[in-house]
C-alpha cells in the first residue's frame, strides 16, 4: 500500500467503504463484493479496504479488540509485538519512573500504543512514510496521544527525558536473521544506547555473551511462545538474566546457585523456554523443591506436584525401557495405539520411532525419553 492509498482510505469515503467491506465480509464472496463495490470506487482502492479488513482479522490474535479499529501492512503485522508482551514491558518501563519515551523506528505503532497506554508521553520515529502514516492513525484511532515524525532513527536527537526504545529489523533480503551482524539499525549503535536510559527488543536466540556489560536480558514468552529477549539498559538493570512468563507474569532471575543432580523422583517438569534460554533452570529447581536429573538436560525433578506457570508437569507413572525393542514391546502389554515422544539430551527423532513401532491398541500414552546422568531413560509419565 502506497501513501496516497492509504490517506485516501483516512477519507470519509474511505473510512465508509471499509466500513461496508467490514459489513459484508463473509455474507457476500471477496470476487463478488470486490466486483460490485468497483463500479462505485477504483480498483486499488476497493483492494486496499478489503486487504485492510482481511489484516485486521489475523491482527486479532496480536491486537485484541483493537484490531477492529487499527491499520495494518502485511509486513508490519508480522513484525509487530504481541500486544500482551509490549504492555508487560510498557507497565514495567513506566514503574522505574520514566515518564517520556522515544520509539526508534517505531513500525505501524504497536509499542507506542502500550507505551501511551501505560501513562508514558510518546514520541515515534519512523523512515518508512507509509508505516509513520499508519503509526499516526492506530494512535489517534485509541484516542492516544503522541507524536510520529518520518525520520532516520539514527538522525533523532533524543530528548533528556525520554528513553530510548529501539527494536532493530531482523530481517534483510534472505530473510529473517539470527545474528546481531546484520540487525538494523546497527548493533553496535544499539549497544551504545544500551549504556544509558534504552530498552531494545531483539531476537529470542540472543547468546548470552552477546549481552552488553552492566545491561539486564529478559527473555519473555507469551502463552508458551518464546517471543523476544528484551535488553534493559544500565540504569534499569536490576539482575544480569530474568525470564518472564506470559500471561501469568511470573518470572525468575539469575541467582548463580547451582541445582543439585539426583535420581528422578515422582515428578518431572519441563521449563518453559524462556526459564530455558535464560539459563534459570537452576533457579526454577529452587522455587519447586526440586533437583536436575542430569545437569547438563533442562528437565527438573521433584517429589511433589506443583502447578508452576514457569514449567509444564508430569507425574511419573512408570519407567519404561529406552531401547526401542524392549520398548515397544511395553506399550504393546499396555496395549497403546497412539503414542507421544517427548525427547531431550538424546539422540532419536520422536516422529520416526512412533512410525516404526506401528503401535495398535485403544489406550494413549506420553513418553518421555531423556538422559538421567548421562544414561538414556524412558518414562511414561501424565500431565499434570
């Protein structure tokens, strides 16, 4: 979508076609309501309202309710926040007292949204005219207020009393990128921003000793996604790992006390991936009571359940052999038909072994085959 289309659809003649899109979407087909509302209006302009209403149903599961009355590009409704995530990290910015911030290269304006939301002054930049177009309008559509300015965020001067917010692009023309190298703006000018009052949101698979001395990471995930990892400037550093946990918003941050390694008990946890990628399994153990069955696999172990939002549960039911041969043969007593392999720290590809076992029987089982130190072991387990 070019700029011209989009201001027209800012028109009241646009704003009454996405209307009527909206209205009919689903009792008339996309060909017929497109053939008969271009007799009224162009071509491009009928395409964009109906691609604008299709974005506006996917961007439901990102935006809520406020997807009805925002606009959206293909590109950046897959690159925008999760709504539940950019409100966890707008509500925790706004408690250590900020009071203005500065969005550098702020897309369609997801972030400014929460960040408004959560009673912080707003100010975005934005050098794509379309997107800093888009990020004006989703503001003044929540009756936000705030500023969007079409500029390189490189050529901003940032205010004394704003923070910096800055999520590189991780994608360049092969697509999406795993490596600091190629983000941008570039990495070595977040990391310089880093050092004083900035927040920077980047990829999830960040390495550890990628981090900047003196800068807090948060690794967030959302309803069991591994989102992002959120870089926490000096200033507001308060640990050198956390992971975050969403919705619940339970979190842990690095204690640098090791677990202890023991035989598995009654239970076993998986950590959610944040807890993981943060490298808290450790801590994890400690607020359950519990121990590392192998200290070099993320699984944890206790005695005792526990409903953590930080780890998925499981009560041992039996062990079972790790062999395949023996194994199967175990289930066939059982007489399980469908099977699930849950697998960690071993060699096996889950898919596979159920295919060649060609298991038939009415029961279901969940296996979980892993390291137990250093051996492999197989257990049949419940969720809890």
């Amino acid at each position: 979508m070019d700029l011209e289309t989009f201001e027209q659809l800012m028109t009241p003649a646009g704003q009454l076609l996405l209307s009527e899109v909206a209205a009919r979407a689903g009792i008339e087909s996309d060909l017929a309501l497109g053939t008969r509302l271009r007799k009224t209006y162009q071509p491009g302009f009928v395409a964009a309202a109906v691609t604008q209403n299709h974005l506006r149903g996917k961007a439901v599961a990102k935006f809520g309710d406020d997807a009805a009355r925002l606009y959206f590009t293909h590109d950046a409704l897959e690159q925008s926040t999760r709504m539940s995530v950019a409100t966890h990290r707008a509500s925790r910015l706004a408690s250590t007292g900020a009071e203005a911030v500065v969005d550098l290269g702020c897309g369609i304006g997801g972030d400014l949204i929460a960040l408004a939301r959560a009673g912080l002054e707003v100010r975005g930049v934005e050098k794509d005219p379309v997107r800093a177009a888009i990020a004006t309008a989703n503001l003044r559509s929540l009756d936000l207020t705030g500023e969007v300015v079409c500029a390189d965020a490189r050529d901003v001067t940032i205010g004394r009393d704003e923070v910096a917010f800055i999520d590189p692009a991780r994608r360049d023309g092969r697509g999406r990128t795993f490596s600091t190298a190629d983000l941008q703006p570039p990495w070595d000018w977040v990391r310089q921003l880093l050092a004083g009052r900035a927040v920077a949101k980047v990829m999830p698979g960040l390495a550890h000793d990628a981090v900047p001395t003196g800068v807090e990471a948060e690794w967030v995930s959302d309803g069991g996604d591994l989102v992002e990892a959120c870089l926490w400037g000096v200033p507001f550093a308060t640990t050198d790992r956390r992971s975050t946990v969403l919705p619940s918003g339970a979190g842990l941050v690095a204690a640098g006390e090791p677990a202890a390694v023991a035989e598995v008990g009654a239970y076993l946890y998986e950590p959610d991936d944040a807890v993981i990628r943060a490298g808290l399994v450790s801590e994890l153990a400690a607020t359950i009571g519990g121990w590392l069955p192998d200290g070099h696999i993320a699984y944890v172990s206790s005695d005792h359940a526990d409903t953590t939002p930080l780890a998925r549960g499981f009560r041992i039911v039996d062990e079972l052999p790790f062999r395949e041969k023996p194994l199967k043969a175990a289930l066939q007593v059982r007489r399980v038909g469908t099977l699930t392999i849950k697998k960690r720290g071993v060699d096996i590809v889950p898919e596979e072994v159920v295919r060649r076992m060609k298991l038939k029987g009415p029961n279901k089982a969940l296996v979980v085959m892993t390291r137990v130190q250093g051996q492999g072991r197989a257990f049949l387990v419940e969720r809890l």
